[in-house]
C-alpha cells in the first residue's frame, strides 16, 4: 500500500502593519482599586450619611419629649379634703325641663341640684352655656369653671383657656355673665371664688375635686 504523501504548508507573510493579537492588559503595580459600598452603607448615604441620621433621631426625640411634657394630664381621684366653701347641691338631683327649676344663688354658678336631661360637652365655650346642661357635667365629676367676661381681660381669658387644654378631660370653661366674681370654678357641692386669676388654686380644686360627684366619671 503506498503511502500519501504530505503536501507542505505555506505560511503567509504577515502584512505590514498588521498589530498582533491583543493582549489582556495588566494592572499596574501598586495602583489603587476602589472599593464597592456594601449596599446597607449606600441606603444610609442616599438618606444624607450618618451625621444627617443622628440629627433626625435627636430631633425626634426632642419633639417626643415636648409633647409628653404637655400633654393633658390624665385624671385620678383624690382621696383629700375637698376644696372651695362647701354649697347645698340644691336639693335631689332630678331632670327637669324648666330653667326655673334650677336651683341657683344669685351671683353664683349653681352646684348641684335639678338639670337637664342632656349634659353640657367638656370643651371651651366663648358663649354662655345653660346652667342646667353645665350642672349635669358637673354631676358626671367634671369641673366647671366660669368667669365674668366685663371683669376678665383678654390675658386671663388665655389663662384660662391654657388650664382647660391641661385638663380637657376634667373642666369645662364657660363665660357666665350672671357671676359677681370675676372667677368660679364649681364641683359637686363646691364653689371657689376667685377675684383673678390663680393657676396653683385652680389646679389644686381641680385635681382635688373631679369625679367626686354622684355620677363619678361619665364623659
């Protein structure tokens, strides 16, 4: 059997100016390569980096601590002596329809006694509010304070207004222009007169003398 025989290859000449095939490049040595965030440290830079974080959190907290300072107070029933000068709560406490059936001193609130059959809301009133639907909140253990609007300024009308929002669960404030004081504040059965404006006086009435009524409680 004959043997094939192998043609030679030719190689073709490279032409000129051909670039020979492309090399992978290689780093230079001692060259920096950067360094990809992890993502947790991207989402916390999108939001303005830790410093901007921080002041968030420390407002937040500031403001969570304003409004626990003044928030209302919430009520709780003292077990001490009641205060104000103690009144006749005007008989039994019957509902009636007829303003004339009320039972009311001249010059005072009324501290008791007949009323409505509807109750007066607990809110800050810049009109009078029937004596017989305020007396029935006061039944319910609430505080009402009143004051004459021709003996009370502007300033003392603020005051006032500042202690309703301290106790907004507890006083109801009204003008009365029927007062001969200046200032009352009445619970069941008692009457403080004021002739101006006593912060310490009148939280100490109203802490002292809510839901301590024959109807303790109700709102």
């Amino acid at each position: 059997m004959a043997r094939q025989r192998m043609k030679p290859v030719r190689r073709r000449p490279e032409r000129a100016g051909a670039s020979a095939p492309a090399q992978p490049q290689q780093r230079e040595r001692g060259a920096a390569t950067p360094r990809q965030k992890p993502p947790w440290r991207e989402r916390i830079d999108s939001f303005g980096g830790f410093v901007t974080l921080g002041a968030v959190a420390v407002a937040l907290l500031l403001i969570g601590a304003l409004v626990i300072a003044n928030r209302p107070e919430s009520a709780s029933v003292s077990t001490g002596p009641l205060l104000g000068e103690e009144r006749e709560a005007g008989g039994k406490a019957t509902h009636v329809t007829d303003a004339a059936q009320l039972v009311i001193l001249p010059g005072e609130p009324p501290t008791g006694g007949p009323h409505f059959a509807t109750p007066q809301r607990i809110d800050i009133y810049t009109d009078p509010v029937p004596d017989g639907a305020a007396i029935h909140t006061v039944e319910h253990g609430a505080i009402w304070i009143s004051y004459d609007p021709e003996q009370v300024d502007d300033a003392t009308r603020r005051q006032l207004r500042d202690l309703q929002r301290k106790f907004d669960r507890d006083v109801l404030l009204s003008p009365r222009p029927e007062n001969a004081q200046p200032i009352y504040a009445v619970s069941w059965g008692r009457l403080l007169a004021l002739d101006r404006f006593d912060k310490a006086r009148l939280e100490a009435f109203v802490r002292t003398n809510r839901d301590r009524s024959p109807e303790p409680g109700i709102r």
